[in-house]
C-alpha cells in the first residue's frame, strides 16, 4: 500500500528578483514499512523534500497524495492536523525543551491532541520505555547524554502513533558509538512496521536504509533498492 504518492513536484522561492528552483520535477512513491534514506550534497533539494513530506511546506506545481489525500490543495490547518496525527519528526538538534523533563517532552504532542493527563502520562511513559529510558523519565535535557536526548525526541515523535517518521539528520551531533545505537533503535522501530524516511549525507548511515535515493540539483538522479541493509 502507498502512503505517499508524489507526482512531478516543483518548489520555487522566490529570493529578491530571483527564482530558486529548490525541487524540479520530483516523482516518487512510498510504501507502508518502507524504510527509505534521501542523500544528495549541499543545495540538492533535501531538506525541501523533507519539508514537503512532513507537510511543512506545500509545492508550487505538482501532486502529493498522503494516503490518498491531497496534500498539494490542504490549507494550513489540515496541514497541522496531518502532521500532528500522522507523522513523527526526529531533528538532528533534538528541539526539547530545556527546562521540562523526558516525560513532558514527549507528551507534547498528546496535548496539542487534545489527549486527557492521565493517558498522556501512560503513553508518554511507556514511548520512553520502549526506547530504553524508562529510568530517565524525570530528568532534564542537560541530564541527559547526547544519544539520550535523542531518543528521548524519537519517544516523542512516536507516541501518536504516527503512519510516518521522518528523521532529518538523526546522527549529525552524535558520535559514531552513540550513532550506531540510534541506528539499531530505527532498525527495531522499522521491525515493528513503522515507515521510515532519513535524510542523510552519511553514506554509513544510509547504509541502515532498504532504499537509498539520491538527489542532484532537485531531481531524484538514482532510487535504488540497497541489497545488503545494515543491521
């Protein structure tokens, strides 16, 4: 089954009196429990393709379908209400909050749902064990060791059970111990038959991934299966 269908996406900004062509002519299908990484240097169109599969940004000209819905006609609040029921995000900067600890963090999302205190609390809890913080559910950020904290924000991203999880430079402020970790935590994740997709510019990294594509000046240049994902 598709849960995202992209046809022929464009993005264009328009910088003072010049045009940025960020994506030209984008198309692309994600399945369900696919796990996907999206490479390309500096300026290839990733970051804005990771905007749009979050529903963060919409396309100039193009199709997005999201489980068959239509993204490229949603206004903003449709757009919020995608993003927080469906899909979870994992920042390369963690985004915590500094002064509220694991348990709040992760919440987060669950009031914005709408979702009681007391089941909040419950799911918050138990995202947090399932990522192996159970024993720092009331520590801080600052508490935390770097691969902590970003599990603690990958608790966060999955405790409304999204159909998506994006995870935009999920190593790049870790060290390569602490990366590995993260990465046999995605693994599991994916295991469990979420639909992943990474951006990278990590070539190990997106060694983890079932499906490699590679951008080049906002064109997709390959998609390739990866015959032999890390484990």
């Amino acid at each position: 089954m598709n849960i995202i269908t992209i046809e022929h996406i464009a993005k264009i900004y328009q910088v003072g009196s010049e045009e940025v062509h960020a994506l030209r002519d984008v198309s692309l299908k994600i399945n369900q429990n696919e796990y996907l990484a999206i490479m390309g240097p500096s300026g290839s169109g990733k970051s804005t393709l990771m905007n749009m599969l979050g529903c963060l940004d919409t396309p100039t000209n193009g199709l997005y379908l999201f489980k068959d819905k239509n993204v490229s006609l949603m206004n903003d609040n449709d757009l919020a209400n995608i993003r927080n029921k469906e899909i979870g995000f994992v920042f390369q900067t963690f985004n915590l909050l500094p002064r509220s600890d694991s348990l709040h963090n992760v919440e987060l999302p669950l009031i914005y749902a709408g979702i009681p205190k007391s089941e909040r609390r419950e799911r918050a809890a138990e995202a947090l064990e399932n990522v192996g913080l159970g024993d720092r559910m009331h520590h801080k950020p600052n508490e935390l060791s770097g691969g902590q904290r970003q599990r603690v924000a990958i608790a966060r991203a999955l405790v409304n059970n999204p159909s998506l999880l994006l995870a935009d430079e999920p190593t790049g402020n870790l060290d390569s111990k602490i990366s590995e970790e993260i990465m046999k935590l995605f693994a599991d994740i994916h295991r469990k038959g979420n639909t992943l997709v990474m951006v990278t510019h990590e070539n190990d990294i997106a060694q983890h991934a079932h499906r490699i594509i590679h951008l080049k000046d906002g064109e997709v240049d390959s998609d390739e299966i990866n015959p032999n994902p890390v484990y």
